[in-house]
C-alpha cells in the first residue's frame, strides 16, 4: 500500500508546484493502480451507525447555562445573598474551598416549550421553538478552568500535548462520503486557545487535518478556501507536469512505502478535485429567498452566522463527515466570556438564534436531520453567582449544558441535572470523555476500538476514559 518515493524525488516534485502535485488525481480512475492510497475513502463502521455526518456548533467562550436552558428558580430566590461555592478557579489557584460569592439570578425569564415541555429561556426563543428535537445534556462537565485547556479538552480530549482533534479521528475512522471535499471542515476556526490543533491531525496521517474556511470573527464572505486555483499555469502545462511527475513516482515504486508522503499526494490528489467541486459548493447564490430568509441572511445582525450555518447544510448534504461552525473570535476573552458584564450575552445570542433554528428547520425538511448529529454547546459554562460580586459569570466546568439533534437521538429529551443552584453537575453525570464516546457510537464507531498507534502506544480521543450515554440514544 503507497506510493513511495525518496526525499530527492519529493523535492524535485515539490519544484514542480502545488498544481502538478495535485493533477494526479486525473488519472486515479484510469490507472487506480498507479495512485497513492486514498485515505479518505469511505469506510465501514465497526456497527450499524444511526448518523452518517456531525454538525458542531461550537459557541466560544462558554454559554451560561443558568441563563439559556437549565432552569434554577432557587437562583431567584436566593438573588443577592451570599453564600460559600467551591469555585473551580479558586480551587485551581489556591485549593480554598466555601469561598463565599454572591447568588446571581437569570437575566432572562424561562418558560416551558413544546409538547415536551423543556424549560428554555428568552435568550434563545428560535431555538425554543424545536424543543421537541433537542436532547439536552444538564449533566455536563469538563477538564481545565481556562480557555485554552477546556477548549482543547472539548476538541482533542486532552488539555496538554498534540493530539488529534474529534473530527480527523472521525475521518480517519470513516473517511469521507465524498471524492471531492475533504471528510473535515472547520468554519470560522479561532486563532487563540489551541487554535489550529483544534482540527489538526496530530500524529495521525495529514490527510485527517481540517479544512479551514475563514476565521473567527471575519466575515463570512472570507471562508473560502485559500490556495484553490492555480492562475499561473495552463491545464495543458498542469498536464505535462503531471505525466512527468507520475513518471518520477514510477520509478520509486519499489523503494518501499511512505505513509506520510502517501498523505501529502492524497490531499494534493483531493486539492485538485476540489479545484472542481469546492466552488460551487461554497457559492450560495442559488439558493432560495426563502431559504436565506430562514437562515437570517440579507439581515443584520443574522446574516453572517447564518451564510456560515447554510454553507455547514451545503458540505454536509455533499458527504463531508464533520463540520465545525465557531461562533467566536480571537481574542483572550472569546465572545460568549462574559465576566462583568452578562447581558452582553443577548447580543451574541440574536446573531446565532435564528441561524440556528433555520439549521434545524432545513436539515428536517429535506430529510438530513434523521442522519445527520447536530451538536451544540461551548467548552464549559458558567457560574450560578457573580464573578467578584459584579454583573459577569466566571467559568464553570463542574456542571453546564449542551443539546444534540437528529442523528438517533432522544428528541424532547433531557440527560442529567445539576444541583439546585446549577453549579455542579451530580445525576447521571456525562464527562466530556463520555460525550465523545456517544457521538462516536452514534457514527457506528466504538472509541475503544478506534486507536492509532504512535510512539509504542495506542491512542485514542477518550484515552483510557469514556462511556456511551445510553440515555441519548433513541
């Protein structure tokens, strides 16, 4: 299996230029023999999956729980008092325990919604209304106080070290439904905390790396991919390049194999089809009125969350495995880190409500919703009182919120609780290992089994840790 060749050839290859590298790809159904391994080819799960592709709304910074969708009344009723709280980052800084910290209520009314009747506040009304389709997760907690580590823990299970991010293990377990769009895609990725490990490869084959789209905080209209096309030379010189580097690897077939230059030729191989395909795909001029309006687009403040949201339904429907949509930004202090001041919340919370919940509506009504995991959430929560007596919420691992859609879940239904004030999670706790175990299993794929070996040991995204919540699955 591969494509070897030596470091001189690659070289040489490499002068050749991105573009001739990447013609390869044209022969691949005439001379299949003759190509490097396509790593990204679709493979079997290990068991009857119930969702083909994931969804993850990644919302940067930490949502407050005890202001969206866990509904504490005792927060209320006890607003203004002091009382003692062990504080994750107090512990983690000094290990005092019972800091005393002043009960903050929710700045939005909850009410009940849907014939399931989940408790949603007005923060997220769009969202309130699909409910019914939502499995929320009360029970959540995490590794690492700070952005930086929970952050990486949420995407690569781990808060130190390189790892491999969720989706390039989930590409390398299943490949993509697609030849001609990479099986990983990340919309909008951060910069800061963890930045590009967030969807990097690690030690797995470079191949399994996201593909970035934009960045955090830009506008839209920039989440293209960068380096497509190749305005310098002619197909008809692109082709002669090609058929002398097909030449060059040739000869260096009985050297011996090289998985990672196998990698490199398979995601140039891929750029090339993209060159094909990746344009349309992200152009969304043909869709509807209607459907743009559903997705708050042509509207402020709407409209770039929404182009983002719509460009996840379009690669998602076109076979790309996992897709990451990061409502963030760059900075120290991501969007949703409301440390003095809460009520900067609602404004973040109008530029992804609708979006949101024209996701949910489109992936239904055209039949996606029933294989396709949506998963929302942020690397922790926040506290149930104020951050030093102020208007803000400091970080909270110890108990927090997400909800998962379609895909073999439980609809209108809700995992775990908190305790009364919504600060620690404590029945039917879920870790964020054990959230990684169940979107694998609902892909078909058991994270116990899903290693690679590197340096003498087995790696895997749950470590040694992780279990399927049963509960979640429909």
């Amino acid at each position: 299996m591969g494509f070897p060749i030596n470091r001189r050839a690659l070289l040489q290859s490499a002068a050749c230029g991105f573009g001739s590298i990447a013609l390869a790809g044209l022969s691949a159904a005439r001379t299949r023999a003759e190509s490097p391994a396509d790593l990204l080819s679709s493979r079997a799960p290990h068991f009857t999956p119930r969702a083909k592709r994931v969804i993850f709304l990644f919302m940067q910074g930490g949502v407050s729980q005890v202001d969206s969708f866990d509904y504490k009344p005792l927060l209320s009723a006890r607003d203004g008092k002091d009382m003692p709280f062990d504080d994750a980052r107090v512990l983690a800084n000094s290990g005092k325990r019972g800091s005393e910290q002043r009960i903050m209520r929710p700045l939005w009314d909850f009410a009940r919604h849907g014939e399931s009747g989940r408790w949603g506040s007005s923060l997220f009304p769009e969202m309130n209304r699909h409910v019914d389709d939502l499995c929320f997760l009360h029970s959540m907690h995490t590794e690492g106080v700070a952005h930086g580590p929970a952050t990486l823990f949420l995407h690569c299970g781990a808060t130190v070290g390189i790892r491999p991010s969720m989706g390039a293990w989930i590409s390398y377990g299943l490949g993509t439904e697609s030849e001609n769009l990479p099986g990983f895609v990340t919309i909008g990725p951060s910069a800061g905390n963890g930045g590009a490990r967030n969807y990097g490869n690690a030690f797995l084959p470079a191949a399994y790396q996201g593909t970035a789209l934009g960045k955090a905080g830009a506008p839209a209209s920039e989440a293209t991919i960068r380096n497509l096309s190749n305005p310098v030379r002619s197909p008809r010189e692109q082709a002669r390049q090609m058929e002398f580097l097909r030449s060059l690897n040739q000869e260096q077939r009985s050297t011996g194999e090289d998985s990672e230059l196998d990698a490199v030729i398979s995601s140039y191989e891929l750029a090339w089809r993209m060159q094909m395909n990746a344009p349309d795909v992200l152009d969304l001029s043909g869709e509807t009125e209607e459907t743009k309006a559903l997705y708050g687009i042509d509207r402020e403040p709407t409209d770039n969350f929404g182009r983002q949201c719509l460009l996840a339904r379009r690669l998602s429907e076109r076979g790309v495995r996992f897709i990451q949509v990061t409502y963030g930004d760059s900075t120290a202090n991501p969007a949703w880190d409301q440390h003095s001041n809460m009520p900067a919340h609602e404004q973040h919370a109008r530029r992804v409500d609708r979006p949101i919940a024209g996701l949910l509506a489109d992936l239904k009504r055209r039949g996606l919703l029933e294989d396709t995991l949506v998963w929302w959430g942020s690397e922790f929560g926040r506290t149930p009182y104020a951050q030093q007596k102020g208007t803000g919420r400091d970080h909270n691992p110890d108990g927090f919120t997400v909800w998962l859609a379609g895909g073999g879940t439980r609809s209108g239904h809700a995992v775990g609780a908190t305790d009364e004030f919504g600060h620690k999670a404590i029945e039917n706790k879920v870790h964020m290992h054990d959230l990684h175990a169940t979107i694998l299993h609902l892909l078909g794929l058991d994270h116990e089994r899903l290693t690679y070996r590197y340096s003498g040991r087995d790696f895997r995204l749950t470590d040694v840790h992780g279990r399927v919540v049963e509960e979640v699955l429909a």
